[in-house]
C-alpha cells in the first residue's frame, strides 16, 4: 500500500509556531534577522535601493537592535518570567500582541527603507512601540505580582524600559526631533537595552546550565558582581551620551575586569558538552570588547585619534551578542522541543563562523579601503546564518520531537532545568 506523508496543513503549522511565546517570537526573530541582513548586504553592494534620510549605518543598528534581537528577547522573557516567579504562563493573548508588533513594525520599516515612503516608516516605528509596550506592561504586570522579588527580572525589566526609552528616542526624531537623537537611540539600544540583558540573563542562566551537566560544578553568582556589570555598562552609557567619548576607559577598563573574573569564575575545570562551552565562548568577547573600547578611548585621549573605528562595538554585537543569539536559542529551541541538548553541527558552523567574522569585521576597521571587505563581511554573515536560521524556523513551525511517543515508556527522570528549561 502506498503510504504518502503529507506536509502539515497551514492551520497545524500556524498552530505549531503560535503554540509558546518562545516559538512564536524565535519565528519572528529568525525571520526578521535575514530579511535585515539582506537589506544591508544589498545595500551596502550598492543595489538600487532609496537613500534612507539616515545614515544607513545607523538605520542597520536601529533594525538589529530595537526588531531584530528583541524578539528573541521578548521570546525568552515571555517564557521565564512566570518560571522564575511560580506563576501562570502566559497565555497567547500575552504573546499575540507583542509578535504582531514586533513583526509588523520591521516588515513596515524595511518597505519604507525599498519605497522611501516617509508614512511607512512612520507606521513601522508607532507598531514597533505597540509591541514593546505591551511586551513591557506584561512584564511589569507578572512583577507586581512578583512584588518585584526576583532580582534578575527587575533587572530585565530596567533594561526594556531603557530600550522603549530608545525607541522613543528615534520615534521623537521622526516627528522632527534633533538628529542627535537617532544616536542616542543606538546608545541606548548597545548598552543600555542589549548589554545589560545579556549579562542579567547570563548571570542567571549559565552557572545554572554548568551545574546540571558538569559534575563538582560551583554555582556561582553573586548579586554584587551583575550589579557592579550593570552600573559599568550605565556609566559607559551615560559617558557616551554625554560625547565623553576620550573618558570611556573609566567605565571600560573596571568593566572588562569584573567580566573577565566572572568569566574565569563561570568556566568549568572539566570537560564540559558543546552546548555549554559556547556560552562561555560567547561571553568571553565581552572583556576583549571593553578592552577594546578603553584602547580607543585612552588613545582619543593621548593622541587625539579614532584608531579602531566600530571595531569595538563589532566585537561587542557579532562577538558577544551574536554568539549567544546561537548559543541560547539553539539551547531554547533543543531543549523546549523534545530534542536532545546537542549543539549540532549546522549550529557549531553557524558559532564558529561568527568568531571567524567578528574577528574579520574588527580588522576590516583597520583598512585603508574598507567597503569591499564590509560587502563581504555582510554577505559572509548571510552565509553562516543561513543554515542555522532555517533549521531553527523548521524546529519552531513543527510539533516536539517527543509527542507521539508511547505514553506507557516513562520520559527519563531529570533536575529541574536538565531538560534544558530556565532555573
């Protein structure tokens, strides 16, 4: 007999990916991430496309750091909150709003950037701050409940304040605000939104992760040190706002120290699986960025000169914030699932490769001709993305690995979080 397996119908797909905030928003991310990408790469290859009334450069840090990395953001947030607090999850009514905004706000923003339609980016800018604020006002509703006690989440959620700050920031420029505040929108969007719930939720997460899977392993994480991390990156911030620029190293060099001993404190003495080193191999850029930060700050200050360009904030965004975009939502979207807690391969070809082009992006800074080498970075990061980003839209659009299974075979026991669920 002639057996045929027929695709998923669109109401099961749309089911599927809709199913947790994590799925739904990891889509949107994944999707976002490419359809951004792609609009660099083509632009900076000079394709035909209208001249944004900004800088191109400054649109593509507006992109990837208020739509882009925020759905994944929102995504995570969306699933722990309730799991730290013992709360309900969320339902979709919690998520819906947040994805649509999210979604709509780039796919508007990107149209305007193809059209040159000034309405679009209007539009694109008002939906992106619908889907952050009701992203916000869930959070800030699962805190009161909270009575804001869990320490890490009041932390995630000064970050989004800061990042709906920024937002604000671009939006008040639309509406004929100064210039200067499309800078401070980017400002913001690096450390004061993206670096301060990178370090929150490594803080919370990592030794967690370590101390399931390496044996002997210290779970340490002491309050003061976020704390200290935290204000660092504030006061870089608020350096950088003030065009302080020659006096970065105040805040950098005390900065790069604490994330260089919190990192030699968090890595394991023993072997320890994939999935887990590159976590550490992520966050190792963190020191190396601020050292390279303060490098350049100490030098404008001696000599007057901007000797590494953006290769800092490259080393920060591709380094750091690229590296654990990999790292966690490969981890999220294995252990959420059904699948086992395995890096793979198409995922170590997409975290090697963004080591070897962070490295490539900080020295192109260093060329006397640099756009040749900027085409090819940007067009290098859609080939090593490519991959893991299809491959994690198939594992959010599909039911668990697991359903199906025979309910009479017990699942192997496990502590809570082995299953690779947030502690």
């Amino acid at each position: 007999m002639d057996i045929r397996v027929l695709p998923p119908a669109p109401t099961a797909l749309l089911g599927a990916i809709a199913a947790a905030p994590h799925r739904l928003l990891f889509f949107i991310g994944a999707t976002n991430v490419l359809a951004a990408m792609t609009w660099w790469a083509l632009w900076l290859a000079g394709a035909a496309l209208p001249t944004p009334t900004l800088p191109a450069g400054w649109v593509h840090g507006l992109l990837m750091q208020y739509q882009v990395l925020p759905a994944f953001i929102f995504g995570f947030l969306l699933t722990v909150f309730p799991r730290w607090m013992g709360l309900e999850s969320a339902t979709r009514w919690h998520y819906l709003p947040v994805a649509f905004g999210i979604l709509s706000g780039q796919a508007l923003l990107l149209a305007s950037l193809s059209t040159g339609s000034a309405m679009l980016m209007h539009l694109g800018a008002i939906n992106t701050l619908a889907g952050w604020g009701a992203g916000a006002l869930i959070l800030l509703a699962w805190l009161r409940q909270d009575r804001f006690r869990t320490w890490h989440a009041n932390a995630c959620f000064a970050a989004i304040t800061l990042g709906f700050i920024g937002w604000l920031c671009f939006i008040a420029w639309l509406h004929g605000g100064d210039i200067r505040l499309v800078m401070a929108a980017n400002r913001i969007g690096t450390f004061g939104l993206l670096l301060p719930i990178y370090l929150t939720v490594a803080h919370r997460m990592f030794p967690f992760f370590a101390r399931n899977v390496v044996l002997g392993y210290q779970d340490w994480r002491p309050l003061p040190v976020l704390a200290a991390m935290f204000a660092l990156s504030l006061a870089h911030l608020l350096l950088e706002l003030s065009n302080a620029l020659a006096w970065l190293w105040l805040a950098d060099l005390p900065l790069a120290a604490v994330a260089a001993y919190t990192l030699y404190r968090w890595w394991p003495r023993r072997a320890a699986p994939a999935l887990l080193t590159v976590l550490f191999v992520g966050f190792a850029w963190m020191p190396i960025a601020m050292l390279l930060y303060a490098t350049q700050s100490l030098w404008l200050l001696l000599g007057d000169a901007w000797i590494l360009g953006r290769g800092p904030l490259h080393a920060l965004s591709l380094g750091m914030f690229g590296s654990l975009l990999v790292a966690m939502v490969t981890r999220v979207t294995q252990g959420h699932s059904g699948r086992p807690l395995e890096l793979g391969s198409v995922a170590l070809f997409a975290f090697v490769g963004m080591q070897v082009l962070t490295v490539f992006r900080i020295v192109v800074e260093l060329l006397p001709q640099p756009l040749p080498w900027l085409q090819a970075a940007a067009f290098g990061w859609l080939a090593v993305f490519l991959p893991w980003v299809l491959r994690s839209l198939w594992i959010v659009a599909t039911p668990r690995a697991d359903e199906g299974q025979d309910a009479r075979v017990p699942r192997r026991p496990g502590r809570p979080g082995a299953a690779g669920k947030p502690g």
